[in-house]
C-alpha cells in the first residue's frame, strides 16, 4: 500500500555525517509513523529513530546526540542526519512505515559504510 525507497548511502569517514532519505508513495499523514532501522553483518536489526505522524521522535541510545530523524510532508519524505559518524554505525539502514491495522511496509534499504 505504499511504496519506500530509501538513498544517500554511501562510504564516509569516521567522524563524518550522511543524510540519509526515504521517499514513500502516499502522505505522511497517512501513516502512523516511519521508522529507520539497520542491521550490520551478524547482528540483529535495529530500530534506530522514530517520528510519529504528530512530529514526536526517538532514538536508539547508540545515536542519541548524533542522529536526527526529520520529515518534509509537502515531499513526502523522511530524513536521517547522521553526524559523528562511528564505524559501529556501519550497517544497512532500512526506512520502515507503519500504517493502521499493523500493516508495516519496508524499503529496500541503502548502505552505511563508516571507515577507520
């Protein structure tokens, strides 16, 4: 029922940022809220940040201080700025929404890679 399709993926150094986007098919209002998770090679996915449909976030404490998750509702598009970028934050990240009825709709992802 609605389409996500993550970018800005890419190799940067430790210290870094990226902003990361997620691009869905339908109004942001329409959905209860949109998530970002990843998942690192052997390790169990994620959830990274959150904002509801009414704007409220969270984070993950692993990036708490240094990630930020903000919305355009006129482009229908959720970001991730990502700053003091770490090589643990090397993952695949995943843009993830969450509609009525528990219906949950994933993108295809885009890769983090953080260097030493």
């Amino acid at each position: 029922q609605v389409q996500l399709v993550e970018s800005g993926g890419g190799l940067v150094q430790a210290g870094g940022s990226l902003r990361l986007s997620c691009a869905a098919s339908r109004s942001l209002f329409s959905i209860n809220a949109m998530d970002w998770y990843r998942q690192a090679p052997g390790k169990q996915r994620e959830l990274v940040a959150t904002i509801t449909r009414s704007g409220s976030t969270n984070y993950a404490d692993s990036v708490k201080g240094r990630f930020t998750i903000s919305r355009d509702n006129a482009k229908n598009t959720v970001y991730l700025q990502m700053n003091s970028l770490k090589p643990e934050d090397t993952a695949d990240y995943y843009c993830k929404a969450d509609l009525e009825y528990k219906r949950s709709y994933w993108g295809q992802g885009t890769q983090v890679t953080v260097s030493s």
